[in-house]
C-alpha cells in the first residue's frame, strides 16, 4: 500500500495525459464526411477560419454552448425523444436542410418578458426557429427600438431583445451562406441559372432597347434566380467562394450569393460554386458517396490553388478539437480538490499529485497559447478573451513557483483556483463570437501587443495572486485553525514578494503604454478610462509596499490590502471597458457589469471579515483563552 500511494501522483499524471492525448485522435466519419467538410476554409470576420470554427461560434452565441442536444420527457419524466448533434452537424443542417433546422429548439431566451412578446411558453428556455417566425415582425420592431437607446441606459429587457436580435442574425446569416430555403435542388437550380443567364441578358437588353417581341419567359427566369441570390448576398456575411486563380494576390473571397449575381453580370464560374452546390444537394437526399465525392474534388482544387487557406482550416479545426484551455480546466479543478484536501488531510501524494496534475494542465494552457499566436499571428493578448487566458496561464506560473520553495499547498490552491477562474470567464467572453476576430486598426501593432500588452497583463496576474493569497490568510486564520505561525509568516512573505513583481510589471508596462499612445495619438497620457486604470493598479500596489515599509500595516492588514488590490484590478481590466468610452474601449459586454459586481461584493465582505477583531478568528481563539499575554503580542504583530 505504501509503494501504491509513494507512486500514485505518477500514476495519475499518467491517466490524466492519456486520457488528453486519446481525445486528439481524428474522428472517423461514418457516411458523410462532417469532419472533412468541418476542415474547409472560408473568410468571416476579417479572417480565414474552417467551417468548423463558424459552427462554433455561432452556436455560442445562440444557445451558449458548441453542441445541440435536446430531449422531451413525459409526464413521468421519463425521456421519450432525445438528439445529440456537434456544432458541426447542426450547421450543415442549418445550411443544407433548413426545414429540419427550424424545427430544432436552439435559441436560448431567458428573459420572461421576451418570451411573453413572442407568444411562447415561460417555463421554457430553447425555442425554435419556426417558433420565432409568427411574431417576428413585432419583435423586430421591439428590438429595433432598444437599438437606438444608449447601452449604458439598456434595461435587463432591452439587452435581451438585442441578445435574440444577433442570434437570429447569427442564424439567418448561416442558413443563406451556401444555398437558400427556396431553393428545393441547389444542384439543378444551378444549372437551370446559367442556362437562363444568356437568354434572360438578351432579353433584358431588348425590353431597354423597347422592342416588344423579347422573350419574357426568358427574363422572369432569371429575374427569379436574381431575386434569390440576392436575398442570400444581403442575410449571409460568409464569404465562402475563393478568387480565382488569375486573382490570387487579392485575397478576394466573396459570399456564395453575391458570386451568383456577379455571373449575370458575365463573371467566370468558379469550380467551387459547383462543388458546394453538389454538396448541398447530396446532403438532402442522403448520398454519402456523391457528397463526399464533391467534397474530395473541391479539397483537391483547394490543395492546389489555396495551400495556405487550406492548411488553416486543417490546424484550426484541430485547435477546436483539442480544446486546450477546456481541458486545461479539468486539470487545474482536479488539482484544487487535491490541494484543498492536503489542507484537511496532509497527504504528501495528495500534494505531489496536485503538483504534477497542474504542471500538465499548464502544458496544454501553454500549448493552446502557442496554437492561438500561430494561428492569428499575433502575439498572446489581443482582446479580453486572451487576455484572461494569459493572466490565468501567468498566475498558474506564479502559484507553481510558490509551491516549489514552501510545499505546503497553497501554491498549488492558488494556481488552480485562479487558473480555474480565468478560464471560466474566458469561455463566457467567447459567448460573444469569434474570439480571433480582426483587430482594431489602433492595435494592429505587433510589437507593442508583446511588450505593453503581455507586460502590464503580467502585472494583472500577479496582483491577483497576491489577493488570492490574501484571501486564503484571511479564510484560514478566520474559519480554521489552520493559520499557524509558520503559515502565517509564509503567506505574508508569499503576499509580499508576489506584490514587488506586480508593482514593477504593472509600472513598465503603463509606462510602455504611454510610448505606445504618443507613437499612436501623439500624446504619452490622455485621462483615459484605461490609462487611469492601469496608474490605478500601479499606485495602489506602491502603496502597499510603502505602508509595509513604513511599519503602518503588519501581517493582517498587508492582506486586507492587497484583498482591494483584486477591486482596483478587476476594475482596471472589465470595469473601465464597461464604461463604453474612450479610446481603449474594446470587448464590452453587457452582461459582464452584474459578474464584475458580485466580485466587487464578494471581494468586499472578505475585506470586512479580515478587519474583524481576531478574538473572533478561529485560528486565534484557542491561543487567546490559554494565554492573554501571548494573544496580545500575536495581534500586535498581525495588525
């Protein structure tokens, strides 16, 4: 038993890297090939990126989650139907089969007044599209009107009638990219166009010229087509037909809609209008081998024409399904479970296991950084999503050193809790769409995102730190008797030295924003919500040290203050986006402002316990009934 337990976190790390590394094998598709066409680029949001990505991104946005299942029980509760479809399968639903894509509940609507305007059951929370449509018109005057009122006046209400006004959007956008609704055979309704196309221009060139005797049949026909495609360029911003060849250098892709109009007009077929079309009607009458036959032809025109865009897909369809920072996540919770019952247990495997647990989820974190600069070519922090991915990777590297010079597990609470933290708030970030979206033209900077950028996000992620070490003195010393003299000087040098490395790297890198801005603007400080911010940061740091210094706080209040260095900081890095001014407002989110408060709460109260007088702190109790006199030079020395 003891040899068992001496090798278990070994043993563990084992499972644990296995079981990631058996998720990144490729999916075998059974019939039609979901996962090849997943793999397939196309241009959205400024970028390539693989259908895969777009299914996604927009399933987030719409249900909140990147799969759709669903499942009805009766009155005893017992399950009767029930359907399990990857983001990928429900957008090639939605695109080639819509009818049994409007059937499927997969808008999320949580407010109840939205529900009461669209006629649709309370009690539920996913309706479907044909659910919508009845009363669309009346809510798309409702949402129109909560459009034009300013966002920081948006009621609860409001906010939610925008929220399904971008779903649908969202859906439309999908449903027209490749085909239309009205269109019953994309295959043939292809090739009916382009044989209307030169007897529907020449009538069209007689009825201008007045001559009476001009093929009408032949004009309506396209008229008809024309009308279609162009209902299909103005819902979808997918733009999924490459240029060609002779066009190369211009990187011109265009929406499926907007290429067909363009052939009226005498524009050259491109070969991939005819693939997609193939597939769209492959697709609906179920023929794997035709579907995937058309597929095979369009991938090789890629592979020839399109090395660089079809190599992207590629990687990025394996970057969501490695889901690093998912499964990251996973790591780092199993870690804190871990590292909390070394706190009630002491077991050394329960720590060494912890430890080792970390180090791996830290890998795939790293790896899912590496994978995402690749990809967009940038450095690690380009907007508030990645910036909570590295303020996490940054504090899960901090707890890991702490833990190597004290061994006692609170390194290892640390970088999990946090890492854990940040992980979660990056995936409610991603709620809003494509997290490698294009940049402002302003932060279109490489080398100042690699130092301003990572720098002051470093000084974030440590000023963090040292709140969350606050907070465990605090918690410790207050509900337990686990705050023992030896943990209580470790966690006070621990708090300290973590604020020095906070305080120059959140000094440097304002500092290195102030060039940036007089490189950018023309002028070093501007009072921006951001810049103020950022000094905020610094000055509240230098003034815990200099109060250290100077002997007005001890122990205890060192972690009260830096408890409110996680109310400056969280403020400096949401609350300042929040306000939806300035030059350095990117990334806001609505529902962010309730989050951001709970923490500010939460943060507070914690502050409020910690000024308790420590005849009240558990870990004090004891110490205080035994020996009066000791007590007192025991809060002299934690004041």
């Amino acid at each position: 038993m003891k040899a068992l337990t001496k090798h278990l976190h070994w043993i563990l790390a084992a499972v644990f890297g296995l079981w990631f590394l058996s998720t990144l094998r490729p999916k075998s598709d059974a019939g039609i090939k979901a996962n090849e066409f997943g793999r397939l680029p196309v241009l959205l949001n400024g970028r390539i990126q693989p259908w895969d990505s777009v299914a996604r991104n927009s399933l987030l946005q719409i249900r909140e989650k990147q799969a759709f299942s669903y499942e009805l029980r009766n009155e005893k509760g017992e399950v009767t139907y029930k359907t399990n479809l990857t983001g990928l399968q429900w957008l090639m639903e939605v695109m080639f089969t819509p009818d049994a894509a409007d059937a499927r509940p997969v808008f999320r609507i949580d407010h109840p007044d939205v529900k009461g305007l669209m006629g649709l059951s309370i009690e539920e929370k996913h309706f479907a599209w044909k659910e919508l449509e009845p009363n669309w018109q009346k809510f798309y005057a409702q949402a129109t009107n909560s459009a034009r009122i300013e966002s920081s006046l948006r009621t609860p209400y409001d906010q939610g009638l925008l929220k399904l006004l971008n779903a649908a959007k969202v859906y439309l956008n999908i449903k027209a990219s490749v085909t239309s609704p009205q269109i019953r055979e994309p295959l043939e309704d292809l090739v009916s166009f382009l044989k209307s196309i030169e007897p529907g221009r020449a009538a069209a060139i007689a009825q201008q010229a007045g001559k009476k005797d001009y093929d009408e049949a032949a004009l309506n026909t396209l008229v008809g087509h024309l009308g279609t495609y162009d209902m299909m360029a103005n819902l979808s911003t997918v733009l999924v037909v490459p240029p060609h060849h002779s066009e190369r250098e211009g990187d011109n892709w265009t929406g499926m809609g907007a290429t067909l109009m363009d052939m009226a007009r005498g524009e050259k077929l491109h070969d991939s209008v005819k693939f997609y079309a193939a597939m769209a009607s492959n697709f609906r009458s179920g023929n794997a081998e035709k579907f995937n036959s058309a597929l095979a032809d369009y991938q090789a025109l890629l592979g020839k024409d399109f090395v660089k865009e079809a190599k992207k897909g590629r990687m990025e369809a394996f970057f969501n399904q490695m889901e690093p920072f998912y499964k990251s996540n996973i790591f780092y919770v199993t870690a804190l479970l871990l590292g909390l019952l070394f706190w009630i247990v002491p077991s050394e495997w329960a720590r060494r296991s912890a430890f080792w647990l970390i180090m791996l989820g830290l890998v795939i974190h790293t790896a899912g950084l590496v994978f995402r600069m690749v990809l967009e070519g940038r450095p690690p922090v380009t907007n508030l999503y990645s910036s909570a991915i590295f303020i996490g990777w940054g504090s899960v590297i901090l707890g890991l050193m702490l833990e190597r010079f004290y061994k006692d597990a609170i390194g290892i609470v640390v970088a999990s809790f946090i890492g854990f933290v940040t992980l979660v708030v990056a995936h409610n970030l991603s709620l809003g769409g494509d997290t490698m979206e294009m940049m402002r033209a302003v932060l279109d900077t490489n080398f100042w995102l690699a130092t301003h950028v990572v720098i002051v996000t470093l000084g974030y992620a440590a000023t963090f730190v040292a709140g969350f070490l606050a907070i465990i003195f605090v918690f410790r010393g207050f509900f337990s008797r686990g705050l023992t003299e030896g943990t209580r000087k470790g966690l006070n040098r621990m708090t300290y030295a973590i604020l020095c490395f906070a305080t120059l790297f959140s000094f440097v890198g304002t500092v290195l924003g102030g060039i940036w801005a007089d490189q950018s603007w023309g002028r070093f400080w501007g009072w921006d919500p951001k810049e103020n911010g950022a000094l905020m940061i610094v000055l509240w740091n230098a003034l815990i040290l200099h109060a250290r210094w100077g002997g007005l706080v001890k122990e205890r209040g060192l972690a009260v203050l830096a408890i409110s260095g996680n109310i400056v900081t969280a403020w400096s890095w949401f609350g300042t986006n929040m306000l939806g001014i300035g030059l350095h407002s990117y990334g806001f989110t609505d529902s962010g402002f309730m989050w951001l408060s709970f923490f500010i709460i939460s943060q507070a109260l914690i502050i409020l316990v910690g000024l308790l007088p420590l005849r009240l702190w558990a870990s004090f109790q004891k110490t205080a009934l035994a020996a009066p006199k000791a007590s007192g030079k025991v809060k002299a020395g934690m004041a």
